[in-house]
C-alpha cells in the first residue's frame, strides 16, 4: 500500500489502472508490469530515489556512500524508510555513518563493511533465499568479505564465512570441501595474484562469483594482476566483478539464489 502514500504516483493512473483490473479489462500480471514503471521520487536537488526498484528488481535501491555528504545520505535514506524499504548504504565514511546514527535510531554501522543498514518498522520479514559461502585468501580481504557478507544479508541470504584460506597454504581450502558444496554459491575474495577462485572453481560444481581486491605490493596494481587473473581463470565458468566490489557479488549471488523464485 505504499504507493497510495506518495505523490510522486501518478493517482489518476493509478486509478484507471486498478479500475480496469476490477472491471476485467486488465489482469492482475497486467497491472503488476505498469506499476513496475512508475516513477521516482525527487529529493530536490541532488537525487532522484528509484522507489519502485524493489518492484522491478525484487531489492530496494541501494545508495551508494562514497562523495554524498552526510545530508544526502540522511535525506535519500528517509526517502526510502518513508516507503517502507530497508535501507542499505555502501562505502559509508564516519561522519556520514554518524549522521545517519543520529537521524535513524535504528540504523547500525557496520564499521569493517563501511556500510550502514536501517529498516522501517514496517518493513516485512526477510526470509533466507539461499546460502552464500564468502571465502577470502587472506585476513587483508576481509574489509572486501564483509561488504559482501552485509549485502548479502541484507538482501535475504543465509551467508557463512570462511577466511584466510588462501594458495600459500592450499592445504587451508582443500579441507573444506564440504563446506564449500554446502553453498548454493561461493563468493571468492582475493588479492596479491587471485588465484584462489581457480582453485575453488576447480573444486567445487558451484557458481563462483569472484572478487578482486586492491590488496598486494606494487606489481599488483591496486588489484588490476587479481582482477585479470581471474578473468583468465582455466577455471571454466567462474564469474567476476570489479575489484573491491563486495556489493556487487553480493547481489549477483542473490540474482542466482532467487532464480527458483521466479519460476
């Protein structure tokens, strides 16, 4: 019923929309593919909140923090709660956690993530979609691991961890084999050469979903030798986005555990 809570909806169509489903000139599926192309909502002069997201989408939209001051943070985030949507914001430096602390009683700042999560109360229950495995190769990706492990969460995944796991001691990861085929899929954080996700795609029948991450010496170039590694994977079929993007994993995953969802 939120959208009857905003003007941003255009009410007269609205109207004849419904008023068609009733009178059986439209079906509800019909109805249901409009509604999932209306509008956004203007904050004024800095964001224009994609309410509807979580319609099209199944996910409400999530903001990303990095260059938003700590008013715009606040400002987009109440556009969102307003909706009854949760709010996930990415990349959160302190001062806009902080804000967003003192704005939203119930926001949390989860401080390795960068990330800040609120929910409206009225926001439904999640239920668990899937199980995701966040493995990293080393302790210096975690950062990465958990963005992805917040994420994932907030989107309505079962997420387990597993660290530290990575080639110097291949040893680490082959005994955890089980775990891994316990997954539905396996997000593969790594750094220095990233060889971890050749590893584990050879190991296990899961969709792997692989992160590169900014960590290692000179020649890494800020993640560039991690990132192309694993997109020369031998591996066949491991995926991978770009490098410290936990966030993105995060919803690729949630993509592939919903796919029996959508039938």
């Amino acid at each position: 019923m939120a959208l009857l809570h905003s003007a941003a909806v255009h009410r007269d169509d609205l109207a004849k929309l419904l008023n068609a489903v009733a009178a059986g000139g439209a079906t509800p599926d019909e109805a249901l593919a409009k509604l999932s192309d209306l509008h956004f909502e203007d904050t004024g002069d800095y964001a224009r909140v994609d309410v509807h997201r979580s319609l099209r989408l199944g996910l409400p939209e999530v903001i990303y923090g990095e260059g938003k001051s700590p008013k715009q943070l606040v400002g987009i985030s109440g556009t969102l709660l307003g909706r009854g949507q949760r709010v996930l914001i990415t990349r959160v430096h302190p001062d806009g956690a902080q804000a967003m602390l003192e704005a939203y009683p119930q926001a949390q700042w989860h401080r390795v993530a960068r990330c800040v999560t609120a929910e409206a109360p009225e926001a439904a229950a999640r239920t668990e979609t899937g199980h995701v495995l966040i493995t990293t190769a080393g302790t210096s990706d975690i950062p990465v691991a958990e963005e992805a492990r917040v994420c994932a969460e907030q989107f309505g995944n079962k997420v387990t961890a597993l660290h530290d796991v990575g080639v110097s001691g291949i040893h680490r990861i082959l005994g955890e084999r089980d775990r891994l085929r316990e997954a539905r899929v396996v997000i593969v954080v790594a750094g220095m050469e990233g060889a971890l996700a050749s590893v584990v795609g050879g190991l296990v029948p899961r969709p792997i979903i692989a992160v590169p991450t900014s960590v290692g010496y000179g020649a890494s170039f800020g993640g560039v030798a991690a990132l192309l590694a694993m997109l020369n994977s031998c591996a066949a079929g491991v995926t991978v986005v770009n490098i410290d993007n936990g966030f993105g994993a995060a919803y690729a995953a949630t993509r592939i555990n919903r796919m029996e969802d959508l039938g």
